[in-house]
C-alpha cells in the first residue's frame, strides 16, 4: 500500500513538474504566444478599404480616435445621462461574467432605470448590459468607415456597456460583426481566431457555432483539464476613450475594465461579402437616428438582444430549399425539410411551424424566388421568433425562478404560523430565490386574494406559482416533456409581446 502511494505521488509530482510555466496564471500570462493587435488610421481608410482590409478577412483592428465625433464623447457623463434619460430601462448583469446572482433593480430582476442605476453602479455589483435605447442614438453618429453600401444598410443592433470598473467577462464569442467604441475609461481586450476552435473547449450551447463560450477559467488557466490551450496564439489591446475595435464574428475575446467606463458596440451582419461598389471615397458619419437599424429598442418592454440576424435565417430558408426541392414545394413538405434541420430546439420548431403553416406567411408553395424575395420584414418575424432569451422579457423573472423552489421556501416559513407580506418579501428576495420585491408583492397579492397574510395550505393548493415558467427539474422523462412544453410557451409569449411593441412603436413612428 504505501508503494502505490508513493509511486502515485511520483507520477502525480513528475506531471505538475512537466505542465507548462503558465499553468494557474491568468489569461495574458499563461503562454509566451501573444503579441500587440493590429492597429490602423481610421482617417486613411474608406467605407470599401476598412471592409477590404478587416470585415471580408476577419481580422481584428483597434482604430484610435474613432469615436471622438460622437456627441456622446463629450455628453454622457451620469448626470447628463440620469437626468435626459432616467425613466428608460436597461439590462442588468453582475460584473463577473456567470459568477454572480442577476442583479435586482427598482423594475425588477435584470432591469433597472438609468435613474437607479446611476445612484448604484459605484457601490454594488451592477454592469449595465443592454440595447441602447432609441432615444439615445441621437447623441452618436454611424462612424464614415461604415457609413456606405450593404455595410450600411446591415446594422443590426447597438449594444451599450457601463459599469464603474472591476468587471470581467470570461472567454466567448459573439455572432455578429461588431465595431465596439469606447466612450470613457479604458478596457483591456485578448483576442482569439476561432481557428483554433479544437483547443479552446467550447462549451455546449444552443446556439453551436455562432456564439458560446470556453470553458477555460481566464483567472486561472489550468492546463490539466484543459492541455491544449497552451498552444493558442493570441493578440492584446489596451482600448482608451474614444478608441473603436472591429471584432469579426465568432471571434474569441476576453474583457477586462479596471476603471469607469461606457462603451457603444455597432452589431452588423454576419456575411463577409457586402457590395461595396462605389465606397471607394471618403465617407461621412451620419447622426444614428438617420441610419436604418434592424433591430429596435424603444427604451421600455421586450429587447432583442442578440437576437439572430435576420438574413441569416433566410439564407437557412434557402440553403435547405436547394438541399431538398427543384422548382417549387408545397408549405407542408418544405416545413417538414425544415424540422429536420431544427427539431433539436422544440421552441424553435413550434415557432417556425406557427408562420409557416398558421400564419402562412409565404403562402401555400415556396419557391426560391420566393425566399430570395422575402422582404425584411418577414426575415425579422422569424428572426425574432428563433431568437428566444428570456433575459429579453420584461418579465424575465417568470422564466429564472424556478416555481417548486419558491413554493418548497415559503411552505417551510409558514409551516408554524402564518406570514404577512414582509416576511413573505424577505423569503422572496433573499437566497436560494434571490427575487425582486416588484414580482413578490404581485405573488403575495394573488396567494392572499386581499388578506394580511398566508399560510401553510393557502401556498400548498395556490395555482399561483403558474406564474413562473421554470419546474422542478426530477429528470425524469415525463418533466423533461413538460418543461420542453412550457420553453415553446414562454418563447411563443415573449416573441407576441416582441411584434405587439413592433406594431405600437412603428404605429407611434408613423404618427
């Protein structure tokens, strides 16, 4: 016995001896391999050129100074902010990228005011993460080295980053170009090709190829679970205010922010080959307000966030069409080529089988003229209705709580005698639940149908736990059914919220 464990520790101490210097250091120390990013003049490039030289090659460039024409440069500081923008609702996130409980504002899980924000963010763990709300494209410009054909007219989103220093994302990738410009502070970026995909160790997502993330830890790389990532070159950045960086799409990045700082991230379509006829000229920038933008947020209700790019899917639409038909093929056969392709992601399926066959958006057959000439709108339908985060929702607080948790946590605090409404919100708001005060009051109200307080079997029988989409996960098959059927709801409901506010804010646009 006591040679096996000597020659285990003989084997165990030979392979910490043998691992590589970097190993338990953290990313930007853990291998010799990295050298500066790539920096270029943004006054000698043109719409065509920047597109060129880095969105057709996929090659990450830092452009010094970009930014500083944005009205934002000079206005946004917290007051300015607070006090011309304050009602409007924002995304909320911990500084630690999936370290941390989603952060509870004054709206509820995940969603705070400006107004509140700003009265937090220097104190308690809070990262603004959202869409820029439209009110604020009015304060920045489409910088000149985008401003001109397809590249143009492919914005599909602007991304808006605050926090006041500390945070820290961990290794992933996103799926849309993007042209990320800092306002304030200083942020430092590594980048890594997804050529080397093989040696990151990607964690399984939905999504597959187009975002996700390693599942390295960049605080402390660790080369016994993970030996390959020694191998992988990398490039760094140092990006100051007014500084932009262009990020290909599923390019691996990491970020880190030391100080106060706001950023703006331009989110443009994924494919490399824009025309770009006639945008060999120096271009203008353009006030925000002034460019199309695919997707919209108002300020207030669902975001689109991440949501796929909507020629996307109809290049999916048209590259099964071509797999599977000639000519043309009936709704139902080109649904059923469909499924095939998404049957994996119930949500998804059942989405696509309401416009297909419910809502017939493309009628009775299809052809592939059909799809080539499929306006935008009608892209963005089945974008948004694929694109299903509950991080999204308003609401988002009915799809992270988990009902049996809740219904298990009040039943034993009203096991001996019941409870009022302040009890009921310390319960609510505080571990494992980690509520919102907002979404317990409203829980409260139905249990108790207008009395003071609850008790053991008014929180056993209550049908009002209904409200959240999570379950108890047993992992037994019949639940494994049922949580897939209340995912297809939850996404059917939000993506009917998402086209309600479509309908009312081009109805308000219009007027």
């Amino acid at each position: 016995m006591e040679m096996e464990l000597l020659i285990t520790f003989l084997l165990f101490t030979c392979c910490v001896l043998a691992l590589p210097d970097g190993h338990g250091k953290p990313l930007g120390e853990h291998n010799d391999l990295g050298t500066p990013n790539l920096e270029d003049d943004f006054r000698s490039l043109t719409p065509k050129s920047f597109y060129d030289k880095y969105v057709s090659t996929r090659t990450p460039v830092i452009l010094r100074g970009l930014a500083k024409t944005f009205p934002a440069f000079d206005l946004w500081t917290d007051d300015y902010i607070a006090k011309n923008y304050g009602d409007l609702i924002v995304r909320l996130e911990a500084k630690k990228e999936k370290e941390a409980h989603i952060p509870v504002g004054e709206v509820g899980m995940g969603r705070s005011t400006f107004g509140e924000f700003f009265g937090r963010y220097k104190t308690d763990n809070l990262y603004c993460v959202s869409e820029v709300p439209g009110p604020m494209y009015k304060d920045l410009e489409l910088p000149q080295i985008m401003n001109c054909g397809e590249l143009a007219g492919s914005l599909a989103e602007m991304n808006l980053w605050i926090n006041s220093g500390g945070a820290k994302s961990i290794i992933h990738k996103d799926a849309h170009n993007q042209l990320n410009c800092l306002l304030a502070g200083s942020k430092d970026w590594i980048f890594i090709n997804n050529s080397y995909n093989d040696w990151i160790y990607q964690a399984e997502e939905i999504d597959g190829d187009q975002g996700g993330f390693s599942l390295v830890n960049p605080e402390e790389v660790n080369y016994i679970t993970f030996p390959d990532f020694v191998k992988i070159p990398w490039t760094y950045a140092t990006v100051h205010a007014g500084d932009c960086l262009y990020l290909p799409p599923r390019y691996y990045h990491r970020v880190k922010s030391t100080d106060r700082n706001f950023a703006v991230s331009f989110l443009f379509g994924t494919s490399s080959l824009f025309d770009m006829k006639n945008c060999d000229v120096k271009g203008k920038s353009v006030n925000l307000e002034n460019v199309p933008i695919q997707w919209k947020y108002p300020g207030h209700g669902v975001m689109s966030m991440g949501n796929d790019p909507p020629m996307g899917w109809r290049d999916e639409f048209i590259n099964v069409f071509n797999s599977h038909f000639e000519g043309e093929a009936t709704i139902d056969n080109f649904y059923s080529a469909l499924y095939e392709e998404v049957k994996d992601v119930p949500y998804v399926a059942s989405l696509l089988q309401d416009i297909l066959l419910i809502d017939n958006l493309f009628g009775d057959n299809v052809s592939l003229e059909t799809l080539q000439n499929a306006p935008l709108d009608l892209w963005s339908k089945v974008a948004a209705a694929a694109s299903y985060d509950p991080y999204n929702d308003p609401d988002m607080e009915h799809y992270y709580i988990d009902a049996h948790e809740v219904r298990e946590a009040m039943a034993n605090a009203a096991y001996y005698e019941d409870i009022g409404l302040i009890k009921f919100l310390k319960v609510y708001t505080s571990e494992p639940i980690n509520g919102s005060a907002r979404v317990g009051k409203e829980l409260f109200a139905k249990i108790s149908e207008g009395r003071d307080s609850v008790g053991y079997y008014d929180i056993r029988k209550t049908k009002a736990f209904n409200v959240f989409y999570k379950t108890h996960d047993r992992g037994d098959s019949e639940m494994q059914e049922r949580n897939e059927a209340v995912q297809v709801k939850a996404a059917a409901d939000m993506a009917a919220k998402q086209q309600l506010q479509d309908v009312n804010t081009n109805t308000k646009t219009e007027l």
